[in-house]
C-alpha cells in the first residue's frame, strides 16, 4: 500500500507542477542546442519594432523625455 501512496504522490506532483516541468525541459534543450541566440536576436528585433512604433506614436512625449534627461546632465 506504501508504493502506491508514493506513486499517488508522484502523480499529484507532475500534475501541480507541469507547466514548470515542461518549461525546464524546453529551457535544457534551448539552452543545448544553441538556440538561445536565436531567441535573444529575435527578442532584440522585436524590442526595436515596439520602440520604434512607440516613439513615431509619441513624438513629442519622447521629445520632452529626452530635453529633461539632457537637461539633468
């Protein structure tokens, strides 16, 4: 009856933690394969896309942002 406790254990904790489990084992394969610089050339990419679009929708706010940081130095 104690191995199938344990098992039951076993069982309640993949289902409590499988989205964490299943997010390391994409990590460790991520990390081994070299696609990690992949990932961080297209987060880079994407952060200069939402940069750009938010300083074209917001000229003038990003301008007095930028004349009050000049300003301070």
């Amino acid at each position: 009856m104690e191995s199938n406790d344990n098992f039951d254990n076993f069982l309640g904790f993949l289902k409590k933690y499988k989205g964490a489990i299943i997010g390391g084992l994409i990590a460790i394969v991520i990390a081994c394969t070299g696609l990690w610089k992949l990932l961080i050339a297209l987060a880079i990419i994407v952060a200069g896309f939402w940069i750009g679009n938010y300083v074209q929708k917001n000229k003038e706010k990003v301008k007095d942002f930028l004349r009050k940081l000049i300003d301070r130095f």
